[in-house]
C-alpha cells in the first residue's frame, strides 16, 4: 500500500485490517449491556456496535452475537439473567433469527407480536435482575 494512503486511514481510524478486539471484549459489551438494563432499555446491534466504535456491518453484527452468546453462558453459570435479550433489531425491537434458535421454551414465528410479548416479558426480568445487582 501507498504511505501516502497508508497516513490517510490511520488518520481517519481506518485500516486494511481493523482492529475487531473490541467486539470480543465481554467485559466491554458487557458493561455496556448491564448498564443498558439498569436503564431498563435494549440496544440495537447499530448502537451497541457504535458505542464500540464500529459501523453496522452485517459480519460484525455477527461477530457481535459470538460475543453475545458467551456473555449469556457465562452469566448462566454465574446464576445471572441474559443479556442478549437486550440487543434487538431497529426494525422491530426484536433479537436477530440466530438468538432464536436457541430458544426452547418458544414455539412460533421470530417475528410478530408473539414474539414480541415473549421478548418483553425476558428483557423485563433482566432488568429486574439488573436494577438489584
């Protein structure tokens, strides 16, 4: 690559190969969703991937929910409520169809207002669980 353009994008925080760390920093994502849940608010993967310091991509959304899915196992095993519950869709404030198929206590369509009182009633409880730890 040019030094020239090479100067560019790391002035302007860009690179040929970003740096991702933060999407896969729990603590981070984390901290960020426990305080979420104290607000008694969900994020969506835009915003939570910008308070990272990222764009909304769709491979980073995805990388995004790798993380999300060791944060709830971890917090399982700790007797915590899920966090991943919290990230929702833009669309329709609803988790991405991969948080659904983890899901066994549901049965319907991810999308529709089925699904929506059941993620209301979850993220309900992480906030309760939340607002007391």
């Amino acid at each position: 690559m040019d030094r020239a353009l090479g100067e560019f994008l790391a002035d302007n925080g860009l690179s040929e190969t970003p740096d991702l760390s933060a999407i896969h920093d729990t603590e981070r994502v984390r901290a960020l969703l426990v305080e979420a849940a104290r607000e008694r608010r969900a994020m969506s993967y835009s915003e939570i991937l910008g308070r990272l310091g990222f764009r909304f991509t769709r491979p980073k959304m995805r990388a995004l929910c790798k993380t999300l899915d060791t944060l709830d196992a971890e917090g399982k095993a700790r007797s915590e409520a899920p966090l991943a519950v919290l990230v929702v869709r833009e669309s329709d404030g609803l988790p991405g169809q991969g948080w659904w198929i983890s899901r066994r206590d549901f049965k319907g369509e991810w999308t529709g207002a089925k699904a929506k009182r059941y993620v209301e009633k979850l993220q309900a409880e992480t906030y309760d669980f939340w607002a007391s730890h």
